[in-house]
C-alpha cells in the first residue's frame, strides 16, 4: 500500500518554494527563511484560538 506522502503531492504556497528546516544536533531549528516572514504568512492565513477563544467555541459546537 503506498504512503500518503507519495500518493499525493503536498501543496506549498509559492512564498515557501525553497523554505528549507532543519533540527541541529542541540536542538535549535534551522531554516532558510527568517522567522518574521513565516510569522507574517501564518498571521496572514491562520486565525489564533488563543485570541478568540468565543469563536473557536462556536466553531467546535458546529463540528459535533
């Protein structure tokens, strides 16, 4: 049976063509993209739980 990862080819937005992470043997995350500009794209396309905690209430209600 094949893999997920290999029946389908992941979606990378064209801001990230080339973001590459890595995990140092201490630990610390490597990329090659400043964290600022990740930060900006997911503020840009993700909405935080943690500051609307009403609206994620709401949205969890609508699932079940």
């Amino acid at each position: 049976m094949p893999s997920k990862k290999n029946s389908k080819k992941d979606r990378i937005p064209k801001e990230f063509e080339g973001l590459e992470m890595k995990i140092n043997e201490l630990g610390e995350i490597q990329s090659s993209f400043h964290l600022d500009q990740i930060n900006q794209f997911l503020n840009a396309h993700l909405n935080d739980r943690k500051l609307n905690p009403e609206k994620d209430a709401q949205s969890e209600g609508e699932e079940e």
